[in-house]
C-alpha cells in the first residue's frame, strides 16, 4: 500500500496558483470557474476560498506571480550585465522561455484584458511596472531604447498569440524577424 506525500501548505497554494493560471489563460477571469481551478489542482472548491477569499484575489494572486517570475528571468538573464547587452539577454530569455510558455503567455492575455477592474489592473500595472524599472535600471538605456524593448516584446505577444511565430506567412516572417533582430 502507497501512502500519498502530503504538500505543505506553501506547496499547496504553489500547486493552487499553477492550476489558477492554466485555468484563467484558457477561460479568462469571468470564464474560468473556481470548482474547475480546485479539481485541477487536485483539492476541494471550498479549500480555494480559504487561502484566497474570491476568484478575483485568486486571479491577482496568479497574475502577480506571473509578472514575479518573468522579472526572476529577466533577473537571472541579465545578471552581470549593462546596457544593451543586458536588455539583449532578457528579450532573448523571454523568447526562449516565456513566449514559449502557451500558458504563461495567454494568462498575460487575459491579464491584460481585465483591466477593466481597477484592483486587477493595479497589480497589472505594478507586475509591468517592476518589469519596466529593473529594465530601465539594468541597461540604463535612454527612455525610447527601453520602450523599444517592450513595444518588441508586446508585440511578439500578439504574434504568439495568433500563432504567428511559426507561421509559413511572409508578412508574419518579417515581423517576427524583425523583432528579434535577425
């Protein structure tokens, strides 16, 4: 007879926050349903409820982790480096990484799409804003250079999205080689 390992409560919560962003990346906030996130994770609905009130905190909670971890690769990209061989090493980490991510990159979507709600898009514009300063900080670049890093990046976003990234349309091909660099 196996006997389950049982996940702290950090683990847990970890184990929550993963099934949350798959769940809000494939439904949005208003389609994503809070039994679906539970069953996922493996746990009961009313267990959500107790670590984080309501699905909007729980939709925060994941999207500020989002935002956390692709700073923690910006971080780790650059690290040792300035100007622009550092904004360099975090686009090429974001590409490599992250925009590989359909599940990162589509929960950044819906992120984005619910700044409706004013609370939401406070933890959107801090997550981006954190992205934006260490960017700012790490190249010291002037102001157009670090915007130009992250109209790219957007962009390839949206690319990715459409699923444009590996796609045989020479429009599509340009764009994309033009926003790496090729």
């Amino acid at each position: 007879m196996s006997t389950a390992t049982r996940l702290s409560a950090a683990e847990r919560k970890e184990s929550i926050l993963d099934a949350a962003l798959a769940e809000f990346a494939e439904r949005g906030l208003g389609g994503a349903s809070t039994e679906a996130i539970a069953a996922r994770a493996g746990i009961s609905q009313p267990y959500v409820f107790r670590l984080f009130g309501t699905k909007k905190e729980l939709f925060k909670a994941s999207v500020a982790r989002c935002f956390r971890e692709t700073l923690e690769t910006f971080q780790r990209a650059a690290e040792g480096k300035r100007g622009e061989e550092a904004l360099d090493a975090m686009g090429h980490a974001y590409v490599e990484e992250l925009l590989v991510d359909r599940v990162r990159l589509r929960a950044q979507m819906q992120a984005y799409a619910a700044c409706d709600d004013a609370d939401i898009c406070a933890v959107v514009r801090d997550g981006y804003g954190d992205l934006v300063t260490y960017a700012e900080r790490v190249s010291g670049l002037p102001a157009a250079a670090v915007a130009d890093f992250f109209a790219k990046g957007m962009l390839l976003n949206v690319i990715a999205s459409m699923g444009l990234d590996h796609s045989p349309e020479p429009w599509a091909e340009r764009l994309v080689s033009g926003c790496k660099g090729d």
